[in-house]
C-alpha cells in the first residue's frame, strides 16, 4: 500500500470515528459515557468551542475533569443532571481548566443538588472552595433562609493532590493520578478512570511525559491535548500583551505528532485529541490533526469536538 493511500486511510478512520460516536441520548444506558465538554485551549472565550472540560458518567453518577468556563451550561446541553455531580477534578490551576470550579457548584447546588461532591486537585483548590463560598455567602444564605434550601458548604469536601497514585475508588471507578509536565505549573496532573467496562485517561496539559505513557499504558480511550505548532504565531499574535506566550506554548504542551507517538508508546485503542491549540484556526482541518498523529499512531485517531460522546 502507497504512502498517500495509507494517509487517506487513516485519515477516514479517524472521520469516521468522529462520524460515529453516539449522541448522549442514544447512548447505551449500563455504559460508562465519556463526553467532551469543551475541546477548545487556552483562556480566551471563543464563539467556536467552550474551553477544556470533560465528563465521565457511571451509573448516572457525573465525575467531571476540569471546568472550565460554561461547564455547567455545557453539562446541560449534553444532558448531564447537574444534581447528579458527585466528583470534580482538577488537572491544574489554569484558568481555561478552573474558572467555574466554584460556579459548577454554585449552579449544581441551585438546580437542586443535595447530596456530597468531593472536589481533588492541585493546591490551592481548598482554599480557592473556602474564598469562593466567601465571595458568594450573600447569595447562598440567602437562599438558604428564603428558598428552604440545604447548606452548601458542608456538601463539598476538598482534597489537595501533590502527587501521583490512587486518588479514590468506589463501587464504579477507581481514580490514579500521575504528574506531568506543564511548566512553569509543578502540580499538574493526568487522570485515569477505570470502571467496569472500559478505561479512560484525561492527559491534562501536559509536554511529552514519561509518567503520562506509564497512566495510559494499554487503555482504551486517551484524551490528550494537541498543540499544532506551526500555527502558534498566528496565535500569539492575537495576544500582544503576553511576550512570552510563544514559549510558554511550545514548552509545556505536546505537538499533534507526539501526541501519536504518546499513543503509540502506551498501546492505546483510541485517541481523542482535544484541548485544541489553536482553538479556532480555519487553516487548520480535522484530516490535518489525524494524518499529523497517524504518522506514529496506528489505532483509532478522533479529533474532539464540544458535547461530543466516546
């Protein structure tokens, strides 16, 4: 088989994957659902795509990674019961990762979520719970005194990770975290859900990491943030106060092809490249992501797109 014939067939798996994927109300009921939140990086809103958030739901139980602006709104819209939320991790303490951490419990809670949430992530999440329960109290205890609703405060536990391993288990997933690298952050981390059917790993940003292989080792779906390189100049220029963007981007994130050769390493069935950056570039096509990670990755390549089930 010719060079150009095996491109365009690994570029029409890849589509075809895409084409594929179930909506959320067709999607078997026992099965652990994996939809993307928000695919697109970076902090600045875009009228294209929300920025990196992503849910795993067992059960009918909602464990959320990252949270990043409108995840509650985006929930919604993929029909995920905000009172359904029971765990939120954290990858790092960016804001296209965390600006509505508080808010998705805010909003959780004012659509009639009542029973425990436990919050994991890097410092300071406990202390960024406390001032955000702070800054919002007026409105909180006023609902509490004129709506009969539950404290929300005692609801949510927080837990501050600084390293890799276990994080949780129950009777439907256990939780492992691994450090990556993501300068200048020291605390960012990749997740990895194991449930009864299946095994998902949430890589976080993240450059090329050692530990991160070692998490995704032989699992079936890796969800890894992509960077296209040659498109980080246009980029920057969209942001003339940041001088030192460019390197920050090219030092702490992984190009769309080693994003394959990750995939490769760990001997994964599927990857899913997500945290798009750029977010918005029309110059750059999704069959441009799957040939560029396809040229080390053999297995079943996606380009994610918001509200889109796996």
């Amino acid at each position: 088989m010719n060079r150009a014939r095996r491109a365009f067939l690994t570029g029409a798996l890849g589509v075809c994957a895409s084409a594929l994927i179930p909506s959320p109300v067709s999607a078997q009921k026992n099965r652990t659902r994996l939809i993307l939140l928000g695919t697109g990086g970076g902090p600045r809103p875009r009228k294209a795509t929300a920025a990196s958030a992503q849910v795993i739901v067992s059960d009918g139980v909602a464990y959320v990674v990252d949270c990043g602006d409108g995840v509650a709104r985006q929930l919604v819209s993929a029909g995920v019961s905000l009172i359904n939320l029971r765990h939120v991790f954290l990858t790092h303490q960016h804001s296209d990762h965390n600006a509505d951490y508080g808010n998705l419990l805010l909003l959780a809670w004012s659509a009639g979520l009542n029973s425990r949430v436990d919050t994991w992530g890097p410092p300071p999440i406990v202390q960024m719970t406390r001032q955000f329960f702070d800054l919002n109290a007026f409105d909180i205890n006023t609902r509490i005194a004129d709506e009969g609703r539950v404290p929300l405060m005692p609801l949510v536990h927080a837990h501050e990770l600084t390293a890799g391993g276990v994080v949780m288990q129950d009777d439907r997933i256990k939780v492992t975290t691994a450090l990556v690298d993501h300068p200048p952050i020291e605390h960012a981390f990749a997740y990895r859900f194991d449930t009864a059917d299946r095994s998902i790993v949430i890589s976080g940003d993240t450059a090329v990491s050692k530990n991160l292989i070692a998490l995704a080792k032989d699992a079936d779906v890796l969800v890894h943030e992509a960077l296209w390189v040659p498109a980080v100049d246009r980029l920057v220029a969209k942001v003339p106060n940041a001088t030192t963007l460019k390197q920050h981007i090219i030092n702490s994130h992984t190009s769309a092809e080693d994003c394959g050769r990750v995939a490769a390493a760990a001997g994964v069935k599927t990857l899913v490249l997500s945290h798009l950056v750029p977010p918005d570039d029309p110059a750059i096509t999704h069959q441009m992501w799957i040939e560029a990670a396809g040229k080390h990755f053999k297995g079943t390549i996606v380009v994610g797109t918001d509200l889109m089930e796996l």
